[in-house]
C-alpha cells in the first residue's frame, strides 16, 4: 500500500507541476511537453524510491502514447 501512496502523491505532485508549467490559460487543459513530464516524473519517482525503474518506465510509455496523440503534449486527464 505504501507504493500506491507514493504513487498517488506523485500524481498529484505532477498535476500542479503540469498546472504551473503550462502555457494554457487557466481552467484549461494545463498541457505540458511531454519531455518536460518525462524529466520531471522519472525526477520525482527515482527520490522517492517506492516505484521500480520498471514501472516508471511503463508509465511513461503509456503516457507518451497518449502524448503523441496530442501533438507531443501531456493532458492532466492522461493520467
């Protein structure tokens, strides 16, 4: 259960990262580079250390097909 609350806390730590890093106007879709949410969620997950490599890796995979899907831009509703 541990690993599901790190899990959690990181989500949201991305979602007010993707809400501040935005070009969006507020109340939008708070779109981010996928890049930038790449570098910034491997960043967080690899300090906090409840989430394996493996599944930081899966993650962004199935992030980044979303992404493409979106010009290369990564919605708070992908995750």
């Amino acid at each position: 259960i541990s690993c599901w609350n790190a899990l959690q806390s990181l989500l949201s730590s991305m979602k007010q990262a993707c809400e501040i890093l935005t070009r969006d106007p507020e109340g939008g879709a708070a779109r981010i580079p996928f890049e930038t949410f790449s570098f910034l969620y491997s960043y967080l997950a690899s300090i906090d250390g409840e989430i394996s490599e493996n599944e930081i890796e899966a993650f962004l995979h199935e992030i980044k097909e979303k992404a493409d899907e979106h010009s290369g831009m990564v919605l708070i509703r992908h995750f």
